[in-house]
C-alpha cells in the first residue's frame, strides 16, 4: 500500500449508506484495500447514530442519493446543522443522467459519484479533502466551486465575487442593526439567507457560523457570533482584494 493512504487510513474513517450492499461492495472493498476503515449503514436513521457515537472519527460520508424515507440531502443537511459535523459529503447515483438541484449542492455536497464508474478519481479526491482537514482551514476562501459551474469563466468568476462582497457587506450591516433591536428572528433569517455566499467560496468557517446563528444560538450569544462572522467575512475581503485588486471590493 502507498505510504500516503497508509497515514491517511489510521484517522479516517469513511461511512457508506446505502440499502443494497451488494452495490456498494466493490466501492467499499476498493477503500478497505488502501488501509481505510470502511463503515456500512443501510438508512439515515442509522447514519445518525454513527455520527452521534463520534468514536469512529468519521471524516467522509457516501450515501444513497434517494435512501428514503430520509434521503440524502436531509441526511446531510441534519449532520451538519443538528450534529455540527462537517464530512466530505459525497452522493452516490445509479445513473449519469440524474440531475442535482444547485442550491442543494452549493449547501450540502462535495462531490457526486456513479457507482460503477473508475474509483481512482475518487480516491484522490478524499486524499485531497483530507490535506484540507490538515491545513485547518488556512484558506479562507477556494474558487473550485465557480470554476467548476461557469467552465472556469473569468468574467463569471469576478461577477460572483463582486456579488458575494456587495451583498454580503449588506446582510452583515443589517445584522447590526437588528440586533441593536434585538429582533433575533430577523437576525437568524438574515444569517440563514447569506450561508450560501460563504458555501459558494467554500469558506466553512463562515458557514458554520451562520448554522451556529440560524440553529443553536442563544439570543444573548448572537452579538458575539455576528462579531466572528464579521472578521471571517473580513479575512475573505482581504484575501480577495490581494488576489483581484482590479475589483470594486
């Protein structure tokens, strides 16, 4: 076995939700094979309470698109803001012509996976996700996203950015002022509305502020959270107007 999988494998932990085995096993044996600890749930239900137990250290989730009762993107969606955990969340599909709803993959998904196709490309993305878990989020923002949906537009590429700094700047000033009335509801619309901007620069901090705002807060907490979500907003600005000092930002 390479190196690289052999330290990636002794800290993560990769669960695999899906009603039939049997369509799975060869993904699953493909990642057991390069030293990963590979976990089987048939259901969300008991995904859930993988995830609750934590003793596994489970970093990548790969479920059934359409696992009813709860599918894969309420699944996903109950991990994230009800348990606070962030795995590199990953949707199996039976066919390539099913279509993904873009707010729901801004959101929720890292990456979609057919079953049967060549597992190689797959393997090397989690590796990649693990170096991102490794840096700690050094990086407060990543253009992959807007390159991958606009076939790596420039002109796209700065709209989206000049868009996410006016917009963002905005809903931020309204939140200081909502909570100067202390309408928490509004502030708790408003941090739900303005998730999606930091998803789209795929900055999780930010995003997992904005849970914390919309999910978990307690009112007297929300001045401090808002601060935080202020400077993470500002570390992006600064970034961006290093990186694009052409902008308006």
């Amino acid at each position: 076995m390479h190196k690289k999988f052999k330290e990636l494998a002794t800290r993560h932990a990769i669960l695999i939700v899906h009603k039939d085995y049997d369509k799975v096993a060869k993904l699953s044996l493909f990642l057991e094979e390069h030293g990963f600890l590979c976990l089987y749930a048939k259901s969300g239900l008991e995904a859930f309470k993988n995830f609750e137990s934590a003793k596994d250290g489970i970093k990548t989730l790969m479920m059934q698109e359409d696992n009813l009762p709860i599918d894969a993107y309420k699944t996903i969606d109950y991990i994230k803001t009800e348990l606070n955990q962030t795995p590199y969340c990953v949707i199996l599909k039976e066919f390539a012509g099913t279509a993904t709803n873009n707010a729901q993959q801004l959101e929720l998904i890292d990456r979609s996976f057919i079953l049967g196709e060549e597992l190689s490309d797959l393997l090397r993305d989690i590796v990649q996700q693990e170096k991102t878990f490794d840096k700690q989020g050094s990086c407060v923002y990543s253009l992959d996203y807007l390159k991958e949906i606009s076939d790596n537009s420039t002109e796209f590429i700065e709209e989206s950015l000049q868009l996410f700094s006016s917009s963002v700047a905005k809903e931020i000033g309204d939140l200081y002022l909502k909570i100067q009335n202390n309408n928490y509801e509004e502030i708790r619309k408003i941090a739900h509305k303005i998730k999606p901007s930091f998803a789209m620069v795929q900055n999780h901090k930010g995003v997992e502020i904005c849970d914390q705002i919309t999910y978990k807060a307690k009112d007297g907490e929300l001045k401090n959270i808002i601060d935080d979500l202020y400077a993470e907003f500002t570390n992006i600005q600064h970034a961006l107007k290093t990186d694009y000092p052409n902008l308006n930002l």
